[in-house]
C-alpha cells in the first residue's frame, strides 16, 4: 500500500493478527522485507506495520534532502492516517535514528522499543579516517574551483565520480546524486542529545561484534535512556536480530508482552 504525504509516498504493510501494533524500521539500504523472518514468527500475536522507507524498497526517494526529521515526520503521519495513538518499535540500523527521533520528539507515542544494531551516535572518528577525509575534501574543493568558472565539467563529473568511488563508503557509493545528499545529512546527525528525552522502556540488543554499530553505541544509549537495558549476543554483528531470529523474537514477545517486567534481564 502507498500514502502520500506532501508528496511523499511511502510504502508500507500491515501484517498479523494480534492486537497490539509493533512497527518496524528498516537498516540503510534495505528495505521492510527484511524483518520477514521475525514477521512471520509473531504474526499470530501481534499487528506489524512494515515500511520502506523513502529511497529504500518500494517507496521512491524524497522530493529534496531529506534528514533524519524528515524520515520521522513520514512515519508519524503514516500513524497518524492509521489512527494509531500507542506504538511499539523494532528498529535496525538507520531506522534506530528514526526511532530515537521519533520517540524523543513523541514520548506519548512510543510504548516500547527495541534497537538492534541501532545508528545515531557519532564517536571519536580515528586518524586514518580524518586523514582519508581530508584527502577526499581537499580534491573535491580543487575540483569545484574549475566547477564555479565552468571549466570541463563533464570532465570535473567523471573526476568527482572516480573520488566518491575511491573515498565513498559502500553505502554512498551505490546512491543516486539525490539520496547521496540525504545520506551526508542522516550520517552526520549525532542524535545523542536526543536520547535524554525518551521516556518509552527501549531494550538494546547488540552483537558484540558489530563492526558497523559498535557496542559502544548501545552503551552510550543506555546511559542516557533512563529506562533501558542492554542484551548481547555474543560473536554475532550488525544483523544480530537474523543471525539467531529465534533468540531475538524470544526475547521481543517477552519485551512487548503485558506480563512484561525488568526483572527477567537481572
């Protein structure tokens, strides 16, 4: 199904059976299919709505940059349209941003969240990285000096392109010149400020071997939401949640069940 909000449509969902809704928020670069194994394990007992985000799966990319309020917004008026007042979260990756802005911005809307995996805090980059990105900027600013007097520009373009493919992580690479745009904005968002302001119980559940997302975010997140805690699954990475989908919906029907309390994890 689409929706259209100011133009921007977005895909989504809704599976299951059960009357409480959990909503599912995708990794960059996926799209909403990727909880199919937790989807079709909770179906019987709980309403999902899945959706890709803009750019991602089935929903087109966004009519300008978008940054992480943006891709927030969307969701809102996607529950908004729904009549949807009470939520819960699992969020992956990128979505973890849209989660965290989502329920800092509307604490009366969030119930419970877990974050697996989860993206929004930016660390201490190392001196590899920053000379690797000076490098990348000091190339890319020679370049744009020919650029302002219109000198070889369809030279200057398949320059910029072998940089990007050179310097640009994995993510960046693959994009369209747009949602490159919307990529810089997401990543450079540290969304750590945010996360005093959550009040829903937020369940971080981390692979300790998460190069992409490393346990220190979930120990950062944990520190600032007041009401959370931490599960590692030890020798899993960035896809924990699927590298033991058993474990992970385990743990997730026990989180969002009515019986639900603190006390199991101590």
């Amino acid at each position: 199904m689409y929706t259209d909000f100011n133009e921007n449509n977005i895909y989504y969902d809704i599976f299951g059976e059960g009357k409480n809704y959990i909503l599912l928020l995708h990794g960059w670069g996926c799209s909403g299919k990727i909880f199919d194994p937790v989807v079709n394990l909770l179906n019987k007992k709980y309403k999902f709505i899945v959706v890709d985000f803009n750019g991602h799966g089935r929903s087109p990319e966004p009519q300008k940059t978008f940054y992480i309020k943006d891709f927030a917004e969307v969701i809102y008026n996607l529950l908004l349209s729904l009549n949807i007042d009470k939520i819960n979260i699992i969020a992956h990756s990128f979505g973890a941003r849209v989660a965290i802005f989502l329920a800092s911005q509307h604490p009366k809307l969030v119930s419970k969240m877990i974050i697996t995996g989860g993206a929004g805090i930016i660390l201490n980059r190392n001196k590899r990285f920053n000379l690797k990105n000076l490098s990348y900027k000091f190339q890319k600013n020679f370049l744009n000096i020919f650029r302002k007097v219109n000198l070889f520009n369809k030279q200057i373009d398949n320059l910029q392109e072998t940089l990007i493919q050179k310097y640009g992580s994995d993510d960046y690479k693959v994009l369209s010149p747009g949602m490159r745009k919307t990529f810089i904005a997401v990543v450079n968002q540290d969304l750590t400020g945010y996360l005093k302001n959550i009040v829903a119980s937020t369940l971080l559940i981390w692979g300790n071997k998460d190069t992409e997302t490393p346990i220190e975010y979930a120990i950062i997140m944990n520190d600032n939401i007041e009401d959370s805690a931490i599960i590692t699954f030890e020798n899993m990475g960035h896809f924990a949640f699927l590298e033991d989908v058993q474990r992970f919906v385990a743990i997730a029907d026990n989180f969002f069940s009515e019986e639900w309390s603190w006390s199991i994890y101590y």
